[in-house]
C-alpha cells in the first residue's frame, strides 16, 4: 500500500463488530404467522381459479372475444393506475389473463405429434423456450407490480455524529485524465471533512506488476503507481495499492476494507463521477434503520452505447439500461430485494463484515454480496435518483465483453448460490433474484424465436401448428396484451422492439460464454470493460459474422414465404402466419445489422447542453459578459458578443473563468485557454479547454461539470416521452435502421468474401 502523506491507514480484522450486532428486525418476521398462512392459502386459491379461468376451453371466436374485453377493460383500468394502487394490480392481471389463454391454447393445440420426430424436436425446442420466457414473464409481473417511489433522505442530527464514510474507487487500467475527475468530484462531495475519505484503489500498480517478467509492462506498472500517486497527493487523497491481483475487483476492494474504518462505504467505478449530493441524499436511510446494509442509486450515462450511437437514438428515446434503474430496481424495492450494482451505492460496514466483506466466488461480486446479506436478514433501499455519471462501451465487442461477464456472473450464482434454495432468503426475494437471474437466460430463447420461422419457410417443417383463423384468434391477441403491458408498465423507459433488438445482439457471442459457464461455472474469471475506445472509420465490428449470416437467412427465408404462398395456395392459411413471423425477424436482423456496422467514432468527452451565465476575466483584467452554452470534462462552449472578437483572440493569455451562482450551483473560478473561434448565429462561438491553475480549480471544474443531478434528471425526463404504439414503435424503429442500409448494403459484398474465406469483417 502507497498512502499518500498524511493518511490514516488502519488494519482491522474482519468480524469484530457484527459480533456485537443484535440480529436485525426482520430476522423473525419470517416465521409463519396464521394470519400470513390464511394470506398464502386465499392467495393459491385465488391463482388457481385465474388458472383454470385462463384454461376453460371455448371456440376460437369466443376466445377472440373474451380477449378484446379483456384488452379493452384493461384499457379503461389502466386509466385510474396512476392514483389507485388496486387498478394498476387488476389492468396487470388482466393482461396476463389474455397471455395465459395463449400459452394453454399453444400447449394443448400447436404442438405436432410425437410420433412425427422430424417436426416435434424443432417444435418442442420453440416451446421450451416460450416457456421458459413465461416463467421470466410471471416472475418480472410479480417483481413490479408495486414498485416504491423514493425520495432522498439526508443525515439528521449533529455532523459530529453523522457516520463516517469511506469513498472507494478502484481501479485497473484507466487514465490518470479519467481518474483525476472522479477523484476531484469526490473530494468536492458535499459532507463534513472529517467524515469523509476518499481512497483510489489502483490494481495497475501492484507489487505484482511492477515485478513482472516483462521489463515494459513493468516499467508501464511503475510508471501508472509514480503517476497516481502525485495524482492523490495533488487531490489530497489516499493512494492504495497492494501486493498482488488476487480475486480481481472484489479483492481489490477487500484489501482496502481490511485498512480503512468508515461506518459506510462508497463504491464508485473509475468513471462514475459523483454528484455533490450523493451522502446528502443516501446516508439518512442508514440512520433511521440500524438493518439496512444498501443503498444503491441508479446508473447514468453520458455517453451512447453502440446501439444508441449507430442508430442514432441516445437523445430521442430511453436508454437501454433505464427499464432496470427506473422500473425494475424500483419494483425489487418493494419486496427488500434490491441488490448491489458494483457502483454508486453505499454499504454498511457493519454488515460486510458480518459476511467477511465483499464476495468474490463469482464474477458479479455486487449481486453475490447483495444475495449473502439478504440471506442473513439484513435490508436494502433503492433510491431512484440519477447520482453518479458514468461511461458505456463505446465499441460493440466492449459491449458484448461486459455483456458476457454479467451474464457468466448471474448464471454462476444461479448455479452455485441458487435463491430457490438458499436459506434465510424470504419468499418474494426468492422470486425477485431468480427473475434476475432467469433473464440473463435470454440467449437460449431469443435466436429460438427469431429463427423458427425459416423451419416452415426453408423446410416445410410445421413445427407450431397454426392456421390463419387461429392466428387472429389466439396470436395477435396476446401480441397485442403483451405490448400493451409493456407499455403501460415500461412505456417511458422501454419502446417496441428494442428490447428484442438488445437480446439478439448480445446472444450470438454471449451464448458462449453462458453454455461454458454452465459446464464449468468456477472457471469465469473477472474482465475489466475496457473504456474509452474509439472507431477509426465506418465498417463491420470483427463480431459481425453471425448477424451477415442471420440476414441473409431471413431474407431467403421472406423470398421462400412468397415462394411457397404462390405455389401452395392450399396452404395459404398458414403460410400468412409464418409470413409475418418471418418479417419481424428481418427487421429485427436489418437492425442489428445496422448496429454492428459501426460508425466511425473519435474519442472524445461527452459534451452536455448547458445555459449559464459567466464573466470572462482576461489578463488584462478586462471582464466579459457570456454565456456558457455547454460543458464537458476538458473545457466549455461560450457564446460571445462579437464586439469582443480581437480581445479574446490574443495569443499567449490564459483567462479565468468564473461561472455565476445559481439558487442551486456554486459560483466556479477556473483557469481556460481558448482553441476555436467562430461565428455562428451572429454570435462568437468560443470553445475553450479548461487549464485549472492549481487543486482548487480542479475541483471547481469536477463540481461544475458533474456536481449537480437536476441537469442529469433534465436529459432523463427530455427523453422520457411516452412510447409509440406497438405499430408506431415499428415505423420509428424502421426509420432509425433503413437510412443507414445503402451503407451497409455498399460495405456488405466486401464482408461476404471475407467471411467465406473464414476472416472476421
């Protein structure tokens, strides 16, 4: 360990003070009462009645008809959700009413023979994994049927007594640029000095590494700690090492539990940057319940993921990671199973140690330490409140590389921790980490679905026995429930098709990682998500094979659909069916195809929409009026009166600019120098990096750019508009994949030969 100077390091043993904890509240409400016995008996009761309703056999069109006035009272319920709890739960049920009639009617009706091998293995691989997708399906209904709204709670009583707090933030091989923020903006973090400290945790400069066998990677080693070191010492923060990379990011944080003493404790990833908020806003829940272990907040992101880069979508519609933050770690909430996320979240230490600290049997640390506290009775709270921003994957193979270490992770869990049987855990957290867990199973079912049409249209198997008059019976009516629920539980945070659209993207190359983690499930091992890349020019990610493959499949599979409806006309009902299967999976193809044809994309910081008023002091002392137009990590767009055009153009000058106070944001003085000027709208447009002058501007400049959450929940709630209808969801989906087709189809024969000759595009 390399502190810097004037740092307390303290080394403590793990589990002395949980053995002073009495056994939380919650630890005997688990007992079955008779009133809680009466509740589960009236609640099987009342689902087995919902069942055998849902199974009661009646002819197509009178199904048909019990469906729509399902649909249609579901409507008008869903009306009267937002101010009674009881008509969000009825519009839910309802709903699910109309998939049920579906799935009984798919078991009994749609399967073929058993005798006929040929059709019944494809067909019966096709059910499975409906089946497997309706239990997700049950579960995730259960999980947010009823998710709690939280506001945030600040610390009461005198800061004397406010608990202390460690700030961790590990890291492996980020820039010191990178750190240097983060680590600024948690210095700035709004709580009394003496509470709070804050520790880099740097795996790049182990004892290990700088003894590598390798005399560059040493060196690079030596180089990364010297570096990082004056980084802290200039920041007035901790720099903590250790001997060597055991047990990747959950051992890395362990070594720096066993030598620090907050009663909580912070965990920020390299490049989640604080609010100055963030223990003003979460560590009130720790005092007022001596049983809770978490809170976790939400992660934001400023950056656009590959899909939302490709396609265009960051600024128009919900990211991809917001139904989880927004929906469902709410939803988890309510039953005390929200879980740990790896960042922006703060522990009780009291509680870690009682499980020997953070948990490292998996790769997902976070959820695994999460699911051994729940087990021991302790409790969790979610707080939806934008407090952090972070950084995605720029690149699609970065993205795939995270993808693939969650879902290693939670099928570890799954498999060596399973909530259906461990002990302690209550009946509705069971329920919530399995669904949890069951979703990152979605690379078994989502190939299945987009794909099974082409076993009628290629091969004439009739693997889902279905006709035209079934078809609008029976299909289109769950279809029509299932995008209704959707919406209505998701609308603001999810639109039509693009959560299909993630599923198929990922599941191709994490289908590997998952079937080799199920064979072996103690082999995973920890992969930091590289950060921070860049794509040079416009062209096929090296991943992109199997999505050239499944588009040119679905494509002959549409030709032979209409192929077949010319030739067969006796077949005609059931053709239509396989027909529009087979188009939504094109679709479905065109746009990851339009994914992983990546855009060129030059490594930048993320630049965020600002309007604040500023005075420009030069070095003459000359003070100009402007407007701040836009921020990011390296410096500021300000917009200029034209008169002052010869003033701010002097070479050699590095003016100060300070940023006017707002009811809620500080007043900030830092250090500029000016790169570009032009004119634009009649008006100076100035851009200009920041050049902070000593610690203090620093500082200032963390504060300023990331201090405040309002901007962050400004960009969510301008995104947040409802979602389209299921049919208006296609044609915006259409219009963000079909413009970028005339490049993919001009780079496509080029990828073609590549692929046959057995080379990456």
């Amino acid at each position: 360990m390399t502190p810097s100077p004037g740092a307390k390091t303290v080394v403590r043993p793990l589990n002395n003070k949980a053995q002073q904890i009495k056994r939380h509240p919650n630890q005997n409400s688990r007992r079955f009462s008779l009133r809680s016995v009466l509740l589960w008996i009236l609640l099987l009761l009342s689902a087995g009645l919902f069942l055998a309703l849902a199974a009661l056999p009646v002819g197509r069109f009178a199904s048909a008809a019990i469906s729509v006035g399902v649909v249609a009272a579901a409507f008008v319920l869903g009306r009267f959700a937002r101010r009674f709890w009881h008509a969000r739960t009825l519009t839910v049920l309802l709903l699910a009413f109309v998939t049920f009639r579906y799935f009984f009617w798919r078991l009994t009706g749609t399967l073929p023979p058993v005798d006929d091998l040929v059709n019944f293995i494809p067909g019966v691989t096709l059910f499975a994994a409906e089946a497997l997708s309706f239990v997700l399906f049950l579960t995730s209904l259960f999980v947010i049927i009823d998710p709690v709204a939280r506001e945030p709670s600040e610390p009461t009583g005198d800061p004397a007594f406010w608990p202390s707090v460690d700030v961790y933030i590990p890291s492996y091989n980020e820039e010191p640029e990178l750190l240097e923020t983060t680590l600024a903006a948690a210095v700035c973090i709004d709580y009394p000095r003496d509470k709070l400290h804050v520790y880099l945790l740097d795996d790049g400069g182990t004892d290990q590494k700088l003894a590598h066998a390798n005399p560059e990677l040493a060196a690079a080693a030596k180089e990364r700690r010297e570096t990082l070191t004056a980084l802290c010492e200039r920041l007035q923060v901790t720099y903590m090492t250790r001997p060597r990379n055991e047990h990747a990011k959950a051992g890395n944080i362990n070594h720096a539990f066993q030598r620090t003493s907050g009663d909580l404790v912070l965990i920020l990833d390299a490049d989640h940057v604080p609010t100055v908020g963030i223990l003003k806003a979460t560590v009130g829940f720790f005092q007022q319940d001596s049983g809770l272990f978490l809170v976790q907040t939400p992660h934001f992101f400023v950056n656009p993921d590959p899909v939302e880069y490709n396609l265009g979508t960051f600024e128009r519609m919900p990211s991809e990671n917001e139904m989880f933050y927004y929906s469902i770690q709410p939803g988890l909430d309510r039953w005390n199973g929200s879980f740990f996320c790896g960042s922006a979240a703060i522990l009780r230490r009291a509680a870690l140690e009682e499980v020997g600290g953070f948990s490292g049997d998996t790769v997902t640390e976070d959820c695994e330490t999460a699911l051994e506290l729940h087990s021991r009775g302790w409790r969790s709270v979610y707080l939806p409140r934008p407090l952090i921003a972070g950084l995605q994957p720029e690149t699609f193979d970065s993205f795939i590389a995270q993808r693939s270490r969650w879902t290693q992770g939670m099928i570890q869990l799954f498999l060596l921790k399973n909530p259906l049987f461990k002990r302690g855990l209550t009946i509705a957290q069971r329920l919530c980490y399995t669904s949890t867990m069951l979703y990152w199973f979605f690379w078994f079912w989502r190939p299945i679905f987009l794909l099974s049409p082409l076993c009628y249209a290629l091969f004439g198997l009739e693997i889902y026995r279905i006709n035209l008059p079934d078809f609008a019976c029976f299909v289109i009516p769950h279809v029509f429930a299932a995008a209704f629920l959707s919406q209505f539980l998701h609308g603001r945070m999810r639109w039509p098709l693009f959560s299909e659209l993630y599923e198929y993207l990922q599941s191709f190359h994490v289908s590997r990682a998952a079937l080799a983690t199920l064979i072996r499930p103690r082999d995973p091992v920890f992969k930091v998500t590289a950060k921070g890349q860049s794509v040079d020019e416009d062209g096929f990610s090296p991943l992109a094979t199997p999505f050239i493959v499944t588009t040119l499949l679905l494509a002959a599979g549409l030709a032979a659909c209409a192929w077949r409806y010319s030739i067969f006309p006796e077949h005609r009902a059931a053709i239509v069916p396989v027909a529009v299967w087979c188009s939504l999976s094109f679709l479905l193809a065109l746009g990851g195809l339009a994914v992983v044809y990546e855009r060129k994309r030059v490594r930048r910081q993320e630049r965020f929409t600002v309007d604040r008023p500023a005075v420009l002091t030069l070095a003459d002392g000359t003070g100009i009026d402007l407007t701040v137009a836009d921020v990011s990590a390296g410096g500021v767009g300000l917009l200029v009166d034209p008169k002052w055009r010869e003033e701010i153009s002097r070479p050699d000058q590095t003016p100060v600019l300070t940023i006017t106070a707002t009811e809620t944001e500080a007043a900030t003085t830092t250090g500029v120098r000016i790169y570009r000027i032009e004119m634009r709208n009649g008006e100076l447009a100035v851009g200009a990096g920041f050049a902070p002058r000593d610690r203090q501007d620093i500082v200032e400049m963390a504060r300023f750019v990331f201090g405040n959450s309002v901007g962050w929940d400004v960009f969510l709630d301008r995104k947040r508009v409802a979602a389209p209808t299921f049919f208006g969801g296609l044609l915006f989906f259409a219009t963000r994949v079909v413009p970028r087709l005339g490049h993919v189809l001009l780079a496509l024969p080029r990828a073609l030969r590549r692929i046959l000759s057995f080379q990456a595009p």
